[in-house]
C-alpha cells in the first residue's frame, strides 16, 4: 500500500519501479507482491454487486448519485439507499420480461449517455444474474445488429426516443428485440408505439420501476465466475468483439486499485462522470467509488460543456483522457501567447510550481490564486487527484496539469481485455513517459513480434503481454479471435508494444498502428503525433505511411487565430506586405488551401522534430491541411477520444496518396 509522508507533501507515496519475478522469461510484476501470490479478492465481496451493497449497508444516507438537467442548474442528489431502492425495483421489472427468466444466459442492452438510469440499470442487472451489453452510437449501424443479435438482445434500455428510434428502424434484422425500455415520459412514446408495432413492446423506465415494486424479489447476483458484462469493441477493423468480463475479473482490478491507492480515495471524494460508461474504464472508477461510498455526479449530456457541469458539482478527482488535457494546456498558451508579459509570468509560475511539484509538494499558493484562479474556478476549485488514461500524455502535458491543479496526475495504462488499468504511473513518477509498474494483480511480460522483426530478449521491445485474475477469459461465441487474444500459457496478448524502461513499462503504440517504410524502418505515429500535437498551430494530426515510401506524411487540423496571426506576420522577402489584414479575415477553407499556411505549419513540424532529435526517417516530410477536425460524430474518432485510424485512411485515402506524388522525391 502507497505510505503516508508528511502533511506538506502529497499523502501518498508508491515505490513504482516493477520487480523482476522471473528473468528468463522477462516476467514483472508489482513491487507490492513480488514472489507472492498476485492480488484477486476483496473480503466480503463475492460479486461485483457486493460492492455496492456493502455500501448501502454501512453509509445508507450518504449521498451517492447526482445529476441536473442543464449545465447551469443545481444538482439533484439520490442517496446510497434511495439508489438502492431503484436498483432492486429495476432489477425486479426486468426480471417481468419472459424473456429473461430461466437459467440461461440472458443479456440486456443499454444504450445510452452516462445518466443515473445507465448505472441503475447496470445494477439491477448485476443484481440479478443479468448480463450488461453496452451500446453506443459510433458502433453504427450494422456492428449494432451484429451484437443485438449475437448477444440475443430481448430487451434493451435506452435514454432518449431517438435512440430507440433507431433500434426500431433496425428492428427487421434483430428479431431477438422484443422490448424497449425508455427513460423519458409515457407522452413521447406515443409516436414510437406506432412506429414499433406489435412486434415490439414499449414502456418507460419509470413503468419498469413501477412492476419491479410490486413484484420486488431478494438480488442473487451471480458468483464469482458470472458473467456481468460484455463489451464490443468499436469494430473500426471489424467486425465487434464482445470480451467477457466476469465478478472475478472485475473484483481483482477493485482489489489491486485498493492495494496501490490505499486511503487516497475516499467516502469524501466526487467523481464527474463523462468519460463512456459503454467503456469498462469508466464502470470500473464508478464501481471503486461506490466501493469506498464516494459521490458520483453526471455531467449534463453535452461534452462542449463539461466545465460548467464542473463548476457546478466541484468534484475532487478528475477522469481524463490526454487529449482534454492537451485542450487545457493549448488554451491557456493560445490566450497568453498575444502578450508578452503574460507569456513571462505564465512560464514564472508554472517554473515556481514545478519545483514543488517534482518534490510531491501541492500546497496552494499565491499562483493558484493569480495565475491559475480562471483554470481552477472552470474546474470546480476542488481538484485533488487526476486520473489519465486512453493514450500517451506529453510530459509538458502533464507537468502543466500537475502544477495547475497542485495535484498527483496519476497516468493509467489498459485495455477493455484487462478490465481496467494493469499499471500506472503515480505521484512520485515525474517525466510521463511511461505508465509506471504492472499491477499486483497481473503479471506482464514482452513477447516477439516477427512481422516487425522484434525479438523481446534482444530489443527490450516487444507485444505486452498480460496475465492475472483481471484479464478477461476471451470473447462472446468467438472461439477464433479468443486464440489469438490469449495463448496456450494464459498471457493475453493486448497488442500494444511496449518497452521497459529502468523498470518502468513504456507503451510504444499498437501493433496495427506501426507501420514499415521503404526502407525498413518502423514508424510509431503515436509517438510523432504526441510532438507534433504540441505545435499551437495544431488542433488535430494524424501521421500516416506505407511501405513503398521512405517517410510520413500527414493530415493537419489547424488551429484557426494562432495560424491567421502566424499569416498576418509572415511575409517573404518578396513581399512587402503582410498576406492578412484585420478586413480581410478568411475561411479556414481558404486557409486550409493557402500553400503559405501549410509552409508555416511544417516550419514549425520541422522545428518540433528537431527538438525532438527524431530520426531522419520519423519526420514527417509533406502535410495537408483539412478544414474539418476529427470527431465522434464523423466517426474519424473513437467514443474515447483516440484517432480511429481505419476511418481517416479509408476517408482520406486519395489525399495521403497525394501527398506522396507532390513531393519532390516522387518526381
């Protein structure tokens, strides 16, 4: 467990370098364990369900579920035992469908934005041997039917009509659907009614509720090796695969969370949940925070206004996924970057910060109430603990973060397959760059990865490779990619490769992402555009090659006011005037197709790269500006944040060919 240091200095300290358990096989596991058995059980809990129920049972009155209807609006509270009364009763309800009775495998859809009808419905199913199928908007259309109908939906829940809308409209290939189940007023189910017909039963959730008091039955959640969840991939390669998480898997993540954080999360603490629910990191921070009885608060439904929802709940731990936390950083340098004077006391604070910071001292002081008071009153004025993870953080990044909130930011690394972090970095980790030692309940080992020509022993790089009582058993009805998911010895085979670095696991990128050039060599565009993203010029950039080329290219996003400012001051020696004017402001279509602005903008690629000391090889050499960012919506990102690559190449293909034919070693 992390140990105490004194009151100045943060609470909590971790030994975070891993230990070596087995050298001929390059077996690490947490410094916590060491030869000991690995970390799987919590006392008392027996089912993931159980964490919950402990909780009701020792803080019955303390409360747990907050939500308000409007970024604005005051938040509404359910208490531990109110949210039990709405478990039991939604478990119940459910349980008055024909369709899930009997000893079968029965699983239930939810497909909606975090809310407290999402958790609730999670609940009742757990509570009842029920099986949660998360659903979510960017798996489209035809990944949908696939797992309504490999899972066998009879029921799903959703938030809004028009969500249920569009189970209905695919109603035809999903003959298992047989109801719906709405959180929203009996008045707008009216027109669905009609459009669903009789093949599809209809009702609120409040009805479900309603059925579930009057035929309230006693829980009996599944044990130990139950299925509880099954959770599809996002299928941008595929077909969706849908991993098994059993009470086990998720009880040995809660039981290693709890060894490694110890008291550094409490009863006291409040959580904003917007981060997906569809994805297991975020039921698994919920489930440890109903474990410990902390507050849980859903943001308002709008991502673009998160801070407000912040402002309002002021919440003391902050999820995150980097690319948030590389918006906060672009946005206080963009708005700083027209004075001079700003600029200096900006780099003088975050200096002064810093060197408390890298002795674990986060004591307020006169910066926090100066330099920093508009960031810390976006974010609530209460953040104590910072909690990252989806993607490699940039350490200016994380420094930044560090000092602003005067906080541990404590970087995770996992996977949907391992149910949860199997490491991270902690409070006494300084650079970020890397996610600190494996877990105490996995073991972690790198592998050979031929088609790369990587040999572990050799390279020190290598497949991570993972194994304990978190990791799942494989994926629902696909005995086929389970084989090549976990091997003959148990190790599930995550396919990120990865680096040890002084004991520390470094995460290089995905398997599938790297990619060969010309000339042999591998690229890791993640770890390009993690440089390239700190560029204020940059909004977005996706780097992208091939095998019959001797260098990257890549797609740029811009950042509209720094780039104009960048065109206004830039005139060539034969010009004497400057390209903008104040009169003249253009589109960012137009500035996108200004071959001025793209040579500004790898001006700055090149200058990037050199600090970097990338090799000649990992620069990128050709850009094209693009006027429309990435998105969920556009489904050129994942529901996490992450660039969904097979989108953007697949979008952009004739673009990225371009880009290789107009340089000039194509000529």
């Amino acid at each position: 467990m992390l140990t105490p240091r004194s009151s100045h200095v943060t609470d909590f300290f971790y030994e975070n370098t891993s230990y070596l358990r087995n050298e001929k096989e390059g077996i690490h596991v947490s410094p916590l364990v060491e030869d000991k058995p690995l970390v799987d059980t919590v006392e008392g809990v027996g089912a993931v369900y159980d964490f919950f129920r402990n909780t009701v049972e020792r803080q019955p009155s303390d409360q747990f579920i907050g939500w308000h209807d409007s970024p604005s609006a005051p938040y509404e509270w359910m208490t531990y035992e109110e949210v039990n009364e709405k478990v039991e009763a939604c478990g119940s309800g459910l349980l008055q469908f024909e369709e899930l009775t009997g000893n079968s495998l029965k699983c239930v859809g939810v497909y909606a934005i975090n809310c407290p009808g999402w958790l609730i419905t999670e609940l009742g199913c757990w509570a009842y041997g029920l099986v949660v199928v998360p659903l979510y908007d960017t798996l489209g259309q035809e990944a949908m039917k696939h797992i309504c109908n490999e899972a066998e939906l009879s029921v799903v829940v959703c938030d809004t009509p028009e969500r249920a809308k569009k189970l209905i409209d695919t109603s035809c290939s999903t003959p298992c659907l047989k109801h719906i189940v709405v959180l929203s007023s009996k008045e707008e189910l009216e027109n669905l009614r009609s459009a669903a017909g009789s093949n599809i039963g209809m009702i609120t959730f409040n009805e479900l509720l309603a059925r579930g008091s009057v035929h309230r039955q006693k829980p009996c959640p599944l044990d130990g090796d139950g299925l509880i969840t099954i959770c599809y991939t996002s299928g941008t390669t595929g077909t969706p695969k849908g991993a098994m998480i059993r009470n086990r898997n998720l009880i040995a993540v809660i039981a290693a969370t709890q060894r490694v954080l110890g008291k550094l999360i409490t009863k006291d603490d409040t959580i904003l949940s917007f981060l997906p629910l569809a994805h297991i990191y975020e039921q698994y921070c919920e489930v440890y925070l109903m474990y410990v009885g902390a507050r849980i608060g859903f943001y308002s439904g709008n991502i673009t206004t998160v801070s407000e929802d912040m402002r309002i709940l002021r919440p003391t731990i902050f999820t995150s996924v980097p690319r948030l936390l590389c918006r906060i950083y672009d946005n206080v340098y963009e708005r700083v970057c027209k004075s001079t004077f700003k600029q200096f006391l900006l780099k003088f604070a975050l200096k002064e910060k810093c060197h408390k910071v890298d002795k674990q001292i986060y004591d307020k002081s006169f910066w926090d109430s100066t330099v920093f008071s508009k960031i810390l009153r976006n974010f609530g004025g209460r953040i104590r603990l910072v909690l990252v993870t989806g993607a490699p953080i940039a350490p200016p990044v994380l420094r930044f973060t560090r000092a602003v909130f005067s906080c541990p930011v404590l970087e995770g690394y996992g996977c949907t397959e391992t149910c949860g972090p199997v490491s991270s970095s902690l409070a006494g980790d300084l650079n970020g760059s890397h996610v600190g030692a494996p877990w105490p309940s996995v073991e972690i080992k790198l592998t050979d990865v031929p088609d790369m020509g990587l040999l572990a022993a050799r390279d020190n790089r290598g497949e991570i490779c993972v194994r304990g009582a978190s990791c799942v058993s494989g994926y629902y009805k696909n005995p086929e990619m389970t084989s090549k998911l976990i091997d003959e010895d148990g190790w599930l085979h995550t396919g990120d490769v990865g680096t040890w670095q002084e004991g520390c696991l470094k995460v290089v990128d995905r398997c599938k992402h790297i990619f060969k050039l010309a000339q042999g060599e591998y690229i890791a565009p993640e770890k390009l555009e993690l440089v390239y993203q700190r560029s204020p010029l940059i909004n977005q950039i996706f780097v992208d090659g091939d095998a019959h080329s001797t260098f990257p290219v890549a797609l740029v996003v811009p950042e509209v006011e720094p780039l104009l400012k960048a065109l206004s001051n830039y005139s060539p020696k034969s010009l004497r005037e400057p390209i903008l004017d104040a009169q003249n402001k253009p589109s960012l279509e137009d500035i996108c197709a200004d071959p001025r602005a793209k040579k500004i903008v790898m001006a700055d690629l090149k200058s990037l790269s050199e600090a970097a000391k990338f090799m000649g090889f990992e620069k990128v050499k050709n850009i094209k500006l693009i006027p429309e960012p990435f998105s969920i919506d556009n489904l050129m990102l994942t529901p996490t944040q992450k660039i969904a690559r097979p989108a953007v190449r697949k979008r952009y293909a004739e673009e990225l060919v371009n880009l290789y034919k107009e340089h000039p070693t194509a000529q």
